[in-house]
C-alpha cells in the first residue's frame, strides 16, 4: 500500500458492511478517497450514503471490513479511537453533563497528560477562540444551542487534531444561527489549519464551505470536486439532480459538428452541447441543465415552449415550461431586475435558448 | 378567581390520599412512638399512660447500680456499632458486586435487558424467611458448603459458618443486592453512549472513560442503590435472627426484644428513635458530600 504524501487521509478500497436485521448492509462499498492537509473537505450525500459511517471510521469507532485507511501516512487498523490524531464535533455536541465548560475544554488535554498550568492557559486560548470568554464555569446545560456548538468545537480543536471531524454539527442550529457558525467555521479552519472534514446532506452548506467536496450516495463517493466542479460540472445524473435544482433531457447524440454535438430530444427538439466524446453516435444520453443558464425569449431561435406556472420569489421569478411533449417541466430561474424585460404569462408560447457551454453531458 | 379555587381544590383531592397515607400510617405512629419513649413502662408490658419520664433514653448509655448509681454501659452502644458496621459492609459488598453486575447488563443488546432485569428480581418471589432458611441449609456444619468442601477434601472437619457476622453479611447482602443493581442500572441505561465515544475521541482509554465519565453520571443510581441496602440492612431483623443465633444482634432484634419478651416498651421506643436520629444524620452526612462530588471531578 503506498501512501500518497500531503495526504492528511487516504482510503484505499474501504469497505464496511453491517449485519442488519434484513441482511448485510453495505454502508460503505469500496471508497478510495484522498482528503489533502489544510482543506476543509465535505462528504456530502442524502441521509444512509455512508458518509456518517466513513468519519466513525475515520474516528475509530467502527473498524472497516475491508480496504485501508491511512492517516498522515500510518496505517490506522485496529488503532483504537483515543490513539488517533483526529477529534471530532458530534451531532449531538455530546458535551459532558457533569463537567462546566472549562472541564470539558480540558478533558482531552488531561488525557494527555498536559501539565495543569499549560491546561489553563489552553483553555482560555480555546474559549476565546470560540469566543465564550469568562463562560468557563457555566454547565454545558446553562447555554444556548449555539454556544454548545462552540463549546464542543472548542474541547475538539484543544487537543490540537491533525484532522477534525464535523458530523451534521450545524444542523440542530436554526437559520441564523447555522449562517454565522458556517462563516465561524471557516473562520477558525483558516486560523488553526487544521484540516476540518465537514459531513452533512445540506448541499448549499457544502457548497459555501467546501475546498473540496466528495457527494455520496449508497456507500459510494460519486464525485469529488471543488464546489464550482461539483455544480457546474456533474459527471452523473445523481450529482445533477443532488446538487442544487437541475433540469434533466433525455437525448440522443445525432451528430457531431467539430467540436458541437447535436443532440435529438426524446420530447422532440434539438440541442446543441459540447462535444465530450465519450458517447457514440446513436447513443442515449442524458442532459443536465441548470435553470439559471437558460434564457427565455419571445421569438428568434430556440425550443418553442409554453410556459405552465411561474412562481415568485422575490430576487427572482421560476418559469415551469412544457417543451415538445416531455412529460416533466422544464424549469427556468429569471432574476426580477429592473430593466430586464417585462415577465412572461402563464399559457404563453416562448422560445426556449440554451447555450452548448451550458448543456452538460451526464456519463450515465 | 374561580380558577384559582379550582386549581386550589383539583391539587387538593390529587394530594389527599398521599396525604392521607403519610399522615395516617406514618406520621401518626411515629408520634405514637416518640410518645411511648417518654413514658413509664408498664410492669407487664405497654406503658404508664400520663407518667412521663427520660428513663428510656438514660437506659440507652448508662445503667443504674444496686446503690441507684448511674454507671456508663456501652452494651447497648456496641450492638449499635455492630450494626452499623455490618449494613455498611453489606452496602459495600453490594455496590462491589452490583455495579459490575448493572454495568454488564446496560451493555447488553436491548432484547436481553429485560430478560436480565426480570431474573434480577426473581428472589423476590420467594419470601424473605423461606430465603433465609435456604441459606442456613447452605452454611450450616453439615450443609452444602462444608459437606462439598470436605467431598473435595479441602477441608477435614466443617468450618463454622452459621451464626457469625459472615453469615449475617452473607444474608444481607443476598437480601439487598437487587436493591443496589436496580437503580444502578436505570443511571447507566440512560447514560448517553456518545459521551462515551465523545471520551474515547478526546484520548480517554477505556479505563479513564469508565471513572471520568460513566461513573460520575451514574452518581445519583449508585447514591440511592446504597441508601435502599444500607437503611434496610441497619433495621434487619430477619436474616440476623436466624443466621446469627443469639451472639450476633442488630438493632432490629433488640428492639423486637424490647416490646416482646424485655416488656420494656418505652426503651424500645426508644431505641428505634435513636436509631432514627442516626440515619437521618448518616443521610445528611452522605448528601452533603455527594452534592460535592460532581464538581470535584
């Protein structure tokens, strides 16, 4: 097994199955996955993808059924949690009831052995670090939901990680409050550089954080990528359709024309996309269009479309189209600016133009 | 204004039979007792009702000579003693084989708790005496132990076990011990294992999660399993009638000795009083130091 260097995690095959009543389960079905030092690094996917299962991994808290995890280098089989450079933010915050704050912060650092002084000083680093200055003697039960979430943050980075792991922390939060914590958490990845790997299914939380992002779904990651990559970019109808709203086309590539290709529309039409060249002629395909990247028109060139329901909202304006006779709408997002031309009506015949560069090829 | 009645009356009629208990069947007897302390014995048992008199708690510490002396007689002081000592070994015996026990069982998957639960409690389906009685088939020279140590040739002639402090310890423990694994248990069920994988996360082994974590959370289980062992097992009267014999009394057979064949009903009136006054003050001395317990960890 090699390890690759900067890595500060690599899997390799890893592979965990569990026993449930209905018969094996497999959580996590050969992911090799490398997550570089310094990055925030999201695992992103719908509830039961196994991202939750990779970071107990990661943890320590499951053993793997088969592949290999490395951190930093080492081997990590049979290392038990409390060996391991990483430390993590639970869900749940799992915050010592019986403790106050200050001796939750300074759990870890008394399992390791830190001398008392060097402790206190930490601590108080710490909370102002999460800026809970002075609330040291509070119980974990006397604050809010927000402040818990920073106390917890606060005890995972005392022991100074190599990696922190983030389970769902943001989602007990209400909206406010999950803004500012996101902004807060990048905050504190840039000053401790540590590298955060960050679970959640929230795609636009992934998508504001991210260095990276990896979207999984039934124990597979699907697609790794800078945010920009994951949305404007999806290699499969999955990450597509996960990802933020995404109009899918059924297709067929017709023809190529130089670096154009023509596609024949199962609902009737054509449409023309980049030529990705991994599909042969006659073969169906399927088309990912984002509904910002269409434009609606009066006349000219374009699909003719009938426009079935608009929707309001505020900033901008939804348009449900019914192009040729494709059973599902095709939806196109207009921003409400002044000067940009009047709206269309319900039941109005328009023209639908889509540009190549906007026309991604889906691999399956 | 109305409400207010209402509420006044509806918390009323909810507390009346609480009340009614409490006053009935334990308040009122109590009085009765602190009464019956204070009173001249009747020669042939009961009291002297109207002739007050502090003669049975003197009784307690001292004795009078043939010259109507008071001269000190710790006897009484000494059973005293003696109980305590065994209740709180009886306590400590029980929380060492207790907590393992709860802590064995909260780990089970869930479909076996209650199976386990349920064969916790099976000894009380059988009456406390018939349990006693059991046990002196077991102690007894020619019982089961002696008569398997000597088969296996451990020992040539039987070992006294019966009527010593270890069978009466022996007895109680066996008594209480569901007592103490009961809510020992429900604190450690409820324990929330992620606090548990939140400790092994920060570098905790096994050993420091166990005494920083899961025992300090199951303080309040382990405080009242040891008050439910350690009041019964003081006031026994039972187990130390039968597997002690007569060399080994609690306070409970002084007190019965008292108003049965002593005839002397205000001393065990006041007796029991004082043995009242004790626990209060163990109790108070115990909660004192448990509510600091937490913080100190």
């Amino acid at each position: 097994m090699q390890a690759t260097s900067g890595a500060a995690i690599e899997t390799q095959r890893l592979t965990k199955i569990f026993d449930g009543p209905g018969g094996e389960v497999r959580a996590l079905d050969g992911v090799d996955l490398i997550i570089r030092e310094n990055e925030f690094f999201t695992l992103l996917g719908p509830s039961g993808c196994g991202k939750t299962t990779l970071l107990r991994l990661v943890a320590g808290f499951e053993q793997p059924t088969s592949g290999e995890l490395l951190l930093e280098g080492q081997p990590m089989a049979h290392r038990p949690p409390h060996r391991r450079p990483v430390n993590t933010v639970f869900q749940s915050y799992a915050l010592f009831p019986h403790m106050s704050v200050a001796e939750n912060v300074a759990f870890g650092l008394e399992m390791q052995r830190t001398p008392r002084q060097d402790i206190k000083a930490r601590v108080e680093r710490m909370l102002s670090l999460v800026k809970l200055s002075g609330m040291g003697e509070r119980r974990p039960a006397q604050l809010s939901g927000g402040q818990q979430q920073r106390v917890a943050l606060a005890r995972a980075l005392a022991n100074q990680p190599k990696v922190l792991l983030l389970d769902e922390p943001l989602s007990a939060l209400d909206l406010k409050l999950r803004k500012d914590m996101q902004i807060e958490l990048k905050r504190l990845q840039n000053e401790t550089g540590i590298t955060f790997v960050f679970v959640t299914h929230d795609q636009e939380e992934a998508l504001t954080m991210s260095d990276r992002i990896a979207v999984m779904n039934e124990g597979q990651v699907l697609q790794v990528g800078s945010p920009t990559e994951i949305y404007e970019h999806p290699t499969s109808r999955f990450v597509a359709d996960f990802i933020g709203e995404t109009n899918l086309l059924s297709a067929r590539l017709s023809r190529r024309d130089g670096s154009r290709a023509i596609f024949d529309l199962d609902g009737g039409g054509e449409l023309q996309g980049q030529d990705d060249g991994g599909h042969q002629e006659g073969a169906a395909v399927t088309l990912a269009v984002r509904p910002e990247r269409a434009e609606l028109q009066r006349d000219g060139p374009g699909l003719p479309a009938r426009v079935e329901q608009l929707v309001y909202f505020g900033t901008d304006t939804h348009y449900r189209l019914r192009l040729g006779n494709d059973p599902t709408p095709f939806v196109v997002r207009r921003q409400n600016r002044s000067g940009a031309g009047g709206g269309f009506a319900e039941g109005e015949e328009v023209r639908l133009h889509i540009a190549p560069d906007a026309v991604r090829v889906l691999q399956d | 204004m109305g409400g207010g009645m209402g509420r006044l009356l509806r918390r009323s009629l909810l507390l009346g039979p609480a009340l009614f208990i409490i006053g009935f069947f334990m308040l009122l007897p109590l009085f009765l007792m602190g009464y019956v302390s204070i009173l001249e014995r009747g020669m042939a048992g009961g009291v002297q009702w109207g002739q007050h008199t502090v003669e049975a708690y003197v009784r307690f510490l001292f004795e009078r000579d043939l010259m109507d002396n008071l001269v000190v007689n710790i006897d009484y002081l000494r059973i005293f003693a003696r109980s305590f000592l065994l209740a709180l070994s009886t306590t400590i015996i029980a929380l060492l084989i207790g907590l393992p026990t709860a802590f064995y069982m909260s780990l089970q998957p869930a479909r076996w708790r209650n199976l386990l639960i349920f064969l916790v409690t099976i000894p009380f389906w059988t009456n406390l005496l018939v349990r006693n009685y059991a046990w002196i088939l077991l102690l007894r020279d020619s019982g089961l132990i002696n008569g398997g140590l000597q088969w296996l040739g451990l020992s040539s002639e039987p070992i006294r076990l019966l009527y010593t402090p270890f069978a009466v310890g022996v007895g109680l423990t066996y008594s209480f011990l569901p007592f103490m694994i009961l809510p020992i248990y429900a604190s450690l069920e409820k324990i929330d294992l992620r606090l548990v994988e939140a400790a092994y996360d920060l570098g905790a082994s096994k050993w420091q999660a166990l005494r920083r974590i899961v025992l300090p959370l199951a303080m309040p289980g382990i405080a009242a399993g040891s008050i439910l062992v350690f009041i019964p097992s003081l006031g026994a009267y039972v187990t130390p009638e039968l597997l002690g014999g007569s060399r080994q009394l609690m306070i409970g057979n002084l007190i019965q000795g008292q108003f049965g064949a002593a005839r002397n009903w205000p001393f065990g009136a006041a007796l029991a009083f004082v043995l009242l006054a004790l626990v209060l003050l163990a109790m108070m001395l115990y909660a004192r130091r448990y509510r600091r317990a937490p913080g100190q960890a």
